[in-house]
C-alpha cells in the first residue's frame, strides 16, 4: 500500500499568558493511498489541532508546531513556506469544517464559488470551469445543477450546503482530504446521506480522507482505520474491525461501552468519570491514569511504549508492554 501522508512525532504547542498548552504531545501516524482514517476521541483532545497542523493552519503565534514532521508524498510539509503551502492547500489537500456556512459566502452564486478555486489554481478556460462545476454538482448529488449553479447559499438545505462544500473542496482533485465534524451540525437522516456520499466519492476518486469526529456512529460508517487520541498522544490505532471488536486500551474500551455494534448509528462517545489531564502540566505518565480502574503503580511514572498487536493494531498502555511484567517481577523480587 502507497504511504501518502506520514506523521512523525508531531507536537504542537500554543503559548498564553497562563502558560503552555502542549496540545499535541508526539502523535505518529501515516495514511494509506485511497483508504479513510477517522481520529476520534472527545474534545481538546487534540484532533483537530492534528488535521489543522496538516494543514499548517496553526495560528503562529499562539500556537506553534515546536517538533516533529509532516511529510505528504516525500515533502516535509512543516518546513514549507507559507507561499508553498498555499499552492497545496485546496489543490492536493483540501478541507471541509463542521459548518458549511462558514465555507460558503453568501453573497457569490454557487457557481463562482466553486469555479473560483479552480480558476486561481488550474489554467482552464471559463467554459472548462463551468464543466467541471457541473461534474461536481452531479457527483455530490445536487439535482438541476444548471441552474442551482446560479443561485446563493442561503436558497439551500444545511444538507445540500455541506454537499455544495464537499464539491468546492474536490473540484481540484486532491488527493487528501481532511472532514473536520462534517456531518456534526446536520440532522441524523442528512447525515446519513452525507456519509454515503464520502463513500461514493472515495469509490469515484480514490481520494484518501482523514475523518476527524467524536461520533462512534459516522467512524462505523466510514472508516477504514480507527486512530483514538486522549491528552494529545493516540493512545490506540487499527483497523475499524480491531477497534471495535477487540480494542485494548481501558479508554477506547470506555469510549466503545454505548456502542456495542457496528450497525448502531448516532451513538455519542459517553463521558468517562473524571476528566482529561490539565495540558499546562501534563503528566509524564500514562494521561489516562487518573480515571483507570487498571492504574498500577508505573503507570503515572513512566508513560507506556506502543505494543504493536497486529500490523495495523498499536496501543499505548502497560497492560500490554512486556516491560510492566518484568518491573513487577523486579519489585516481587527486592
Ligand atoms: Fe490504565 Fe495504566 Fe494502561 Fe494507562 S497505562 S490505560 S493507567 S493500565
Ligand atoms: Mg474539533
């Protein structure tokens, strides 16, 4: 499988004046040609300021990717500039936020906008433009594009909005894409469609897609592989199978708790006693242990190693390290 976006010890930070949030603490993780990678978990854990660094869309200051790489087909995408990255932003990487509204100005047609991208980053003729516009409209599933294309946004449904927003982010055929919430803000059964819709769109284009959310429901839907973050580290990663059938960590275990199956669809994550650690001070141990009912002593000492369980099935947590056996074995000993 072709590797075309490869994270490496990514850590992301933001300075304010009550200290530094270390918001992302080393996360790893790569993205397979084609497939759709979901990154769960609940909020401030660090998902989306992940999808934002991909994007190189950190505000700097505050915030500051301070380690780690980025590489999407060979490029380091945190050592290019901000003129080279506007040349991949919306070209090869494109991206699609929680609420469409915020894509869409309302005062341009539907038409503009989405020749507008393609315009400023492909040389085709007006004609061409307008083509491709229509082939867009008719892949997301919009009837009549003719004349829907001459219309503004508020004389569309939230629905056929995001599927308006799903057309602007692939008219110029990138080759990732990254769905932040996408389908958070719309109703259940419109959801459902939007879904379906990544799924077709996967199918026509072989476009890869990082799905960020925190609902068990779209990633049974629509993931391939299943990355969970807690504290700002992926604690957990693997196929969509082994997440849900046979996950590892005490917390993707509680996070799965109120969705036993598959099929079941709209499931929130439920909270977990307890909360998150502070990100001012996180802890040098496992981030988990205040709220695990597995806690032994090392846990809040020294943060686990990733245990890999099968080629795509990694997790870090001390109930599989090996070294937890032996430092147990040292204690029984003295
Ligand atoms: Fe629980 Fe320890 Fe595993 Fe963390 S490392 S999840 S505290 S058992
Ligand atoms: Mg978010």
């Amino acid at each position: 499988m072709e590797k075309i976006l490869d994270v490496k010890d990514l850590h992301v930070t933001f300075t304010t004046y009550g200290g530094t949030v270390k918001a992302v603490r080393g996360v790893n993780f790569h993205l397979n040609k084609g497939e759709t990678l979901a990154i769960v978990g609940e909020s401030g854990c660090g998902k989306s300021v992940t999808s934002n660094a991909i994007m190189r869309l950190i505000p700097e200051p505050p915030g500051k990717i301070s380690n780690g790489s980025i590489h999407f087909h060979g490029k380091d995408l945190v050592r290019l500039t901000e003129k080279q990255m506007r040349n991949i932003r919306g070209v090869d990487i494109s991206m699609i936020f929680q609420d469409p509204m915020t894509a869409l100005n309302p005062t341009l047609t539907i038409g503009t906008q989405l020749m507008e991208g393609l315009r400023q980053h492909k040389k085709i003729t007006g004609e061409e433009a307008k083509q491709k516009a229509l082939e867009m409209m008719n892949l997301v599933g919009i009837p009549n594009p003719e004349e829907r294309l001459k219309q503004y946004p508020h004389q569309f449904s939230g629905g056929m909005r995001q599927r308006i927003v799903i057309a602007m982010a692939l008219i110029c055929e990138p080759e990732l894409l990254i769905a932040d919430e996408p389908t958070t803000a719309l109703d259940v059964t419109i959801q459902a469609q939007i879904l379906e819709l990544f799924n077709r769109i996967q199918e026509a284009t072989g476009v890869s897609i990082i799905l960020i959310t925190h609902d068990l429901g779209v990633v049974a839907k629509i993931a391939d592989r299943i990355a969970v973050m807690y504290a700002g580290k992926i604690i957990e990663v693997g196929t969509k199978r082994e997440i849900f059938y046979q996950a590892q960590h005490p917390y993707t275990k509680g996070l799965l708790k109120s969705v036993p199956r598959l099929d079941l669809q709209g499931e929130k994550l439920t909270p977990i006693d307890g909360t998150p650690p502070d990100l001012f001070s996180p802890p040098v141990g496992c981030p988990f242990t205040a709220r695990c009912p597995f806690a032994m002593e090392v846990c809040d000492k020294v943060y686990p190693g990733t245990t890999e369980l099968s080629d795509a099935h990694k997790v870090d947590c001390w109930l599989q390290d090996e070294r937890a056996k032996q430092l147990l074995a040292s204690t029984a000993n003295n």
